[in-house]
C-alpha cells in the first residue's frame, strides 16, 4: 500500500475514542438570587444551543432583599416599598431561556432571556396609599384603599460553568443580571364605584398605578447570582 494514502486515511479518520455530539436534556432545582427560585427544564442541542424554560416563585425575601438596597440608596420611600411589597406578594415568574456552550469539553456557556413575573396582590390601606404618593401625586385618603397587584418583564443576561457528576447529575452556578422592560398594575378600589368620591379614587387609581410602572421601570433592575442542582437525560 503506498505510504502517502495510509498517512491519508489516518489524518481524516480522526480520534477512534472520539464521540459525536449529542442532545440531552437535564431537569434542576434553580435559584437567581434575587429574583426567583424553582423548576428548570434545559435541552441542549447537538450544536450546544441551549433551550430552557423555568418556572417558580418571586420569594418575599429575595424581593425584601431589593427593597432593603433601594430604600438604603435613597431611591425610593419605606412607604413605597409597602406598596411594591403588597402589589408583588405572591408572585409567580416564567423564564424561557436561550443559551449557547461553546466548547464541546468544557463546561463554561451563556445565554439570555425573559423573566415574567406574575403577582396576585394584597390590599392596600387608603393611608398607605397617601404616604406612599405623598411627593408624587397627593391622593385623598378618603378615597379608601385599593387592591394592587403588578406584571414585570425583566430581559435577564447569563455566564456560568456546568459540572456534570457521576455522568448523571449536574451543577450550575452562573452570574447575571435581570431588567426591568415592562411593567403593569392594577389598583381596584376596595369600595364601590357608586359610592360617594368615585371620581377621587378613579384619579387615585391612574396615579398609583403610573407611579408603580414608572418605579419598577427606573429602578428594579438587579444582578443576580444563580445556582442549579439536577439530573441529566441522556
């Protein structure tokens, strides 16, 4: 056999131990310090792309965390942390996520995404409400209180590394950062539309749920620090 096509066949034919990519999907337990903690689904593709969806909770700790931060830079009011604190309780986020790894052997990737935060509220006392919007918009508190609740969109950034253990289970840890880009609230009076003042809470509604918006859009935005501990299917 002539030397040149045997040097040939051994240069393209390329590692014998070597494997091809292959997709596999892992299932985690996830937190982003401070911004939520829960399920995490991720496929990654042949390619290395990386799909993810994730689904939990905004815990009242992480977000007392934020408030404590603001408030302490002088952001915003303890009064209106109150009321972020009660238009936020029990809220539930959707994160779908896009990633990429880039190197087959090692664990390092990024990605992005969307983080959707759904709250169901708490009321609001009248007074609250006053001293909250006291330097904004004054609104009567004769006009009794509102029930708030509010909806983020918060755009959120990746980089971290992945160790996968005993080929089976996996360990993430990354930094990042979520964003506020959208924000709605809803306030419902706590009292009667047909009852005396109607047109006071109405102005108070407008007011308070645009002071809302305008909060969460200027300043929640947060780094974050994340964690995942799960299983691997191959």
């Amino acid at each position: 056999m002539h030397p040149g096509f045997v040097l040939s066949a051994v240069l393209f034919a390329g590692p014998a131990h070597a494997q091809a990519p292959t997709a596999h999907m892992d299932t985690t337990l996830y937190t982003d310090l401070p911004t939520s903690i829960g399920l995490r689904g991720t496929v990654e593709l042949p390619s290395r792309l990386r799909l993810s969806l994730g689904g939990g909770v905004f815990p009242s700790a992480y977000l007392s965390g934020i408030q404590s931060v603001a408030t302490a830079a002088g952001w915003y009011s303890e009064s209106l942390a109150n009321l972020i604190d009660q238009a936020l309780s029990r809220a539930y986020v959707v994160q779908p996520r896009v990633g990429f790894r880039p190197w087959q052997q090692h664990g390092f990737y990024f990605g992005g995404g969307v983080q959707r935060v759904f709250a169901t509220g708490a009321e609001a006392g009248s007074g609250d409400v006053t001293r909250a919007l006291e330097d904004a918009e004054p609104i009567d508190a004769n006009t009794g209180g509102y029930f708030l609740k509010s909806r983020l969109t918060m755009l959120t950034v990746e980089t971290g590394w992945e160790w996968c253990l005993a080929e089976r289970w996996m360990v993430r840890a990354n930094l990042g950062g979520a964003f506020t880009v959208g924000a709605h609230t809803e306030a419902t009076p706590l009292v009667s539309d047909a009852a005396p003042l109607q047109r006071l809470r109405e102005a108070g509604r407008t007011a308070l749920e645009s002071y809302l918006n305008q909060t969460y859009l200027q300043y929640v935005h947060t780094p974050t620090v994340g964690v995942e501990v799960g299983y691997r299917f191959r």
